[in-house]
C-alpha cells in the first residue's frame, strides 16, 4: 500500500465540497497478524482521516472482504462475525463521537451461495446479527489466466450459472436481500443471464465489471472497451442490476496509476476513466448509478479527496438532482441507509 507521503504529492482544492455523498463501497481490515496476507490496517481512523479530507461524506456501506470472520464454530457461519465487527464500528459511529458521519450504515457480507438452500440459516444469522445488514457479496470473478488473480472466495468457472449457486442466490429474495456481483469483465454475460433469471432480485454491478488490462488483457484497451461497451449495453436492459461507479484504478485495470513516483491529479483521472463512466450512466441512467471509493483499494493510486475530486469532474454537466442521485440518493435509497438526510 501506498504511504501518505506518496499521496501528499498530490493535493487539490476540494470541487463541490458540500455535496452529500453516501459512499456505497468500502472495506476495513487488519491483517497485521495473518500469515497469508501482507501486513496492512484499513480500520475506523483509517477511514475517518480518508472520509474527512475535505468531502461531504455523510455515510459509507461496508464491503464484505473477509475480515474478522470468527475463529471458530461452524464453517459456514464463520463470515457473520465480520458482520458483527462492522456492526461494532457501525455503533462507534452512531454515537456521535466520531463527527456527523455514519460509516457502516448499511453492511454488505459473505455467505456461501454454493450451499444452495442451506444458505438460508447463514443469512438469517448475518440478519440477526445487525439490523444494518443489507445483503451479500459473493465475488464470482474468475479467469483461465494464471497472470489475473481470481477472486478471494475462490470461484469456479462459470459459477453464476451453477444449479447449486442459483438454489442459494434464490434464498437472497426470499429475504429481501441485495447482491453485490464482482467479476471480471468477459463474465458481464454471465452476471445478464443471472439478472434475467431473477429479475426481481435487485444485484448491485462493481468496479464496471472488472475491466482487465494485466496479463493477456495488457496492450488490448481498445478492443476490450468495445467488448465492454456491448456487454454492459446488455445488462443495462436488466431493470433490476444497479451499477457503482468507481474500482476502475486498481492494478488489475491495467491503467499502471500505483507505479508511478507521484500519483495523478483528479484532471489526469477524470481524463483516463471519463468514458467508462459515462457510458455506464448514458445505459443505466442517474436514477441507477451510484459513485464508489473501492477504498481503501484504490488507494493504491490515488488519495480520497483526489478520487473523489474526479468523479465530479465527470459529472459536472449534470443537473444538481441528478448529482444528488448519483453522490448520495441511489445508494441511500438501494442500500436503505439512514444518513440523517431524509433518505431513504
């Protein structure tokens, strides 16, 4: 990860600063003490100092990313107790003591939806565990290059279609629960035929599905986006599929952004990511978008305020409702978030 010296190199006045925005995606870890992980802490002042550089950030949805599950118990079970942590830094913040911020408003888990309909009784215990809870990420991105890693849940091939994953995907509606789809982005087809098979089930796209730039993928950005620009125009007919806007600077992208000796200004972002995102909102619409942080995986290339700072630079031609749907409504309203803003 990235120092903060690093991303001091860069600094910006902030555009817009009293826009309210509800951050929809966001992880917190401490992998300090793991053996398989790079040591790393991603926790509550963590997030402050990064939430509190300048932008209106009123509330923030946790991201599954396997942290805290429980040591013991049963297996599958495990994962509730990241709930329970995210729940805990959900109550310091609810507190006040921390500022006017509500991070963890809403919490997004992990539940093995390969268990087909034994997942139930997973879903229940994440439920009971906090009212917060919203629904579940299983991450399904996979890909036959050993050069692109897959995703941490260990997916197989084709996983979305799997008579099994689809027995478990259905317990999500029975409870009123969201999914949250992370793939890479030859899977967009997969994730479509998912969305139709159960369109009142509302799924939540990230990252734009994945777009690849490492390994086969490295030195093919144009072919790629036309594949993208027609795989996403398809999913954009699914009523039911809500995109967030934001996981497009990460490493896996190919944009090469953490490698440099000095990060980019939000007017060298904006320019790079520009047509990604508004091709995504000419398909989906203001009323379904939703911009994200992806922190702090992001910050591998960027500083908060700067990624932040970029996003308005792309939405600076639209109207001051739109930029409150796309900052703060629609994840508000998707994730049922209780900002303090009249929403949801």
């Amino acid at each position: 990860m990235r120092t903060t010296e690093w991303h001091e190199q860069v600094t910006e006045a902030i555009i817009e600063p009293h826009l309210p925005i509800c951050d929809p995606h966001h992880h917190l870890w401490d992998t300090t003490g793991a053996s398989h992980h790079p040591a790393h802490r991603y926790l509550l002042d963590e997030l402050l100092a990064d939430t509190g550089s300048g932008h209106n950030v009123v509330a923030t949805v946790f991201m599954e990313c396997m942290a805290m599950y429980r040591c013991d118990g049963p297996k599958a079970l495990r994962p509730v107790g990241e709930t329970e942590f995210a729940n805990g830094v959900a109550a310091m913040c609810a507190s006040g003591m921390y500022g006017a911020i509500r991070a963890c408003a809403a919490i997004v888990g992990f539940a093995d939806l390969n268990l087909g309909a034994a997942v139930g009784p997973v879903l229940d215990a994440h439920a009971a565990a906090s009212d917060r809870f919203r629904g579940i990420r299983h991450a399904c991105a996979w890909d036959p290059s050993s050069a692109v890693k897959g995703s941490h849940t260990n997916p197989t091939e084709r996983m979305l279609a799997d008579k099994t994953f689809r027995e478990g995907f259905a317990e999500l509606g029975q409870r009123g629960m969201t999914f949250d789809a992370w793939l890479y982005h030859p899977q967009i087809p997969e994730l479509t035929e998912l969305a139709r098979a159960f369109p009142e089930q509302p799924i939540i796209f990230d990252h734009f599905g994945g777009v690849l730039g490492i390994g086969p993928y490295a030195g093919q950005r144009e072919a790629i986006l036309r594949y993208w620009k027609k795989a996403v125009a398809e999913l954009a007919t699914c009523p039911n599929v809500y995109p967030k806007l934001g996981g497009l600077v990460m490493p896996v992208n190919g944009f090469g952004f953490h490698k440099a000796d000095k990060p980019p200004t939000s007017e060298q972002l904006a320019a790079v990511t520009r047509d990604y995102y508004l091709h995504m909102i000419d398909l989906f619409g203001t009323d379904r978008c939703m911009f994200e942080s992806n922190f702090p995986v992001d910050k591998r290339s960027c500083s908060y305020a700067v990624l932040w700072n970029s996003f308005k630079r792309i939405a600076e031609g639209c109207s001051a409702e739109e930029k409150a749907a796309l900052f703060h409504d629609n994840a508000a309203r998707i994730y049922s978030v209780c900002s303090g803003m009249g929403v949801p």
